[in-house]
C-alpha cells in the first residue's frame, strides 16, 4: 500500500493528532459493528431499539441481558492490529489524543490511555437513579440487580440514545476536534450525533482530515485523504511507512 510522501512527512511532523474511532475498528477483533445484523435472540432488535433509556424502562431485564451477552462477548476478544497501530502512533506523536464511541474498551488494552470514550464503556455498572458506580453484580438473577445505595436497578455506563454524553467528555473531544492539526477518522460509518460533527469540526478548523473505513461515508468528500479498506490491515502499514522505514 503506498502512501502520499506529503501525507508521511505530514504525519512525521505533526505534533497534534486526535483519533475518532467507531465500531468497525473492532470488527477484525469479530465484534459485530451497529451496522452489522446482530444474532440469535438479539436478531430481531435494531441496537438503537435496545440502547435506549425507553428500552430500560419497558423491560429493563431485556436490556440488562443485551449488555450481559455484549460483555461476554467482548471478555472473549482480543484487540486487532488497528487498535495496537494507534496505540504506537500515541507514543510517535507529540500530543495524541484517541477519542472512541466504541464501549468495548479495546483501545485501553492495547495500552491507549489519553483516550475519551465518548459513549461510556461496557464493562461499567452504575445506578440508574443515584448514578453510584459498582464493581460487582449478580448475572445469573431472574430480575435486574438492585442498587446496594437506594435500591434502584443497575444499567450499564454507556449513553443511551436520547441521553447528553457526558459533559466533560464532550468538551475535552469538541476541543481536540478544533485544536488539532490532523483528524483520523476510522471504522465509523459517521451517523451518530454529535460524534460525527468532530470530524468536521476538524475540517473547518483547518486540520487534514484522513478517513480509513471499510466503505464511503458523509465524511468522505471532506477528507483530505480516504483509504477504505480494513484499519487492522491499513493502520499499521501506516505506521510502517511513516515511523519505522527511513528512519
Ligand atoms: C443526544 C453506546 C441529546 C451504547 C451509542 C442530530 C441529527 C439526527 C439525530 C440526532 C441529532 N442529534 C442527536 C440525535 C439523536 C441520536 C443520533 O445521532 N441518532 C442517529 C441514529 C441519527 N444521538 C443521540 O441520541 C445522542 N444523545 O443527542 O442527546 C440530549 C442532549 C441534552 C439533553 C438530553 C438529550 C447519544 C448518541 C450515543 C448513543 N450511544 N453507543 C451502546 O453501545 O450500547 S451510539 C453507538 O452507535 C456507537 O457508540 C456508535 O456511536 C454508533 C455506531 O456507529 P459506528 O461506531 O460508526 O458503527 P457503524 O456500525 O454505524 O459503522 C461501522 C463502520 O465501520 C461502517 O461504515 C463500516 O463500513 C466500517 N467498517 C466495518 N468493518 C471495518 C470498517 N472500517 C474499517 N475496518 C473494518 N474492518
Ligand atoms: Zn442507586
């Protein structure tokens, strides 16, 4: 895969990069994307449908098991070479800043910490009324557990749809957007609000926007530079040619 030499001594001489990343950077790990059809019992539900404070409160139980099957499932992956590739780039460029809608904390073990997780994360269990965070929980219980505080049921920290992000995420993210000098943009199909406008807030200010996803987006006529094909394959080719060859 080659790369445009303005786009490598770009990248080489950049000292502000911010990273917005979406489910399909962690679809090679084989987690489903929000694109993707989901399976089994969860087939017949579009996950907006479930990730919904309405959701909750129609049957709390279904929506409590969504997230229990969505956590097994991501104790059982691994991150991909994309998220490791980001995780290098963090350590190769001065001020790096990851900011990700996934809620499957991959980024964190592939050793990314200055990382915003916009839309929370699902291993976190909190209180739906007095929002107290809690480390253990009852899986195998016929109801919802119970808050050890004021009783009320626990839901896992994400933000559902309808629900604000929270603030200081989303300040911390809007402020990388417009003060960075390059804006990647991977694995997000760009839909959900307002994570997608970071990436034009980027381009207003003046920033190179690069966009690597699987398919074209809404995004795409603004970038700068687009590679669409697999994050695990492009990313650390990417890499390669910008920190490791010619050297
Ligand atoms: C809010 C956590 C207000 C939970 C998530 C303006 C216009 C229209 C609608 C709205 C608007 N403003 C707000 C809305 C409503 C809504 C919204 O945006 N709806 C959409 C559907 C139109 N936004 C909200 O509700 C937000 N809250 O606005 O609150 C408010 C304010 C104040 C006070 C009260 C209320 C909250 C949004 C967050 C919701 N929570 N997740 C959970 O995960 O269970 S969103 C969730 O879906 C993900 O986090 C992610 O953000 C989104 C999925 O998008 P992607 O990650 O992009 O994934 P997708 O599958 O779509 O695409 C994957 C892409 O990867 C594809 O393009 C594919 O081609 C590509 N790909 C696949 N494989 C690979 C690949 N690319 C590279 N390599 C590969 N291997
Ligand atoms: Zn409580």
């Amino acid at each position: 895969m080659n790369f445009a030499p303005e786009l490598i001594s770009l990248l080489r001489g950049t000292s502000k990069l911010v990273a917005l990343t979406g489910a399909g950077v962690s679809q090679e790990s084989g987690l489903r994307t929000f694109r993707d059809a989901q399976t089994g019992l969860w087939a017949q539900y579009k996950p907006e449908e479930l990730a919904s404070p309405e959701a909750f409160r129609r049957d709390p139980k279904l929506v409590w098991d969504w997230y229990a099957w969505r956590r097994e499932a991501v104790k059982g992956v691994r991150p991909n070479p994309g998220h490791y590739a980001l995780a290098e780039m963090a350590k190769r460029v001065p001020e790096f800043i990851l900011i990700t809608q996934n809620v499957d904390g991959l980024h964190h073990m592939a050793g990314n910490r200055k990382l915003i997780e916009l839309h929370g994360n699902i291993q976190r269990v909190r209180c739906a009324e007095c929002y107290t965070l809690t480390e253990t929980w009852g899986d195998d219980t016929e109801s919802v557990p119970q808050c050890l505080v004021c009783g009320g049921l626990l839901r896992p920290d994400v933000v559902w749809f309808g629900e604000p992000l929270p603030r200081d995420q989303l300040e911390a993210a809007v402020e990388a957007a417009r003060t960075c000098e390059v804006f990647f943009s991977i694995g997000t199909s760009g839909v959900v609000q307002p994570a997608a406008s970071l990436a034009f807030a980027a381009h207003n200010r003046g920033a190179v926007v690069v966009e690597i996803n699987a398919e074209p987006t809404p995004l795409t006529p603004k970038a700068n530079y687009a590679f669409h094909g697999k994050s695990g394959e492009i990313l650390p080719k990417l890499v390669t040619a910008v920190w490791e060859n010619g050297r």
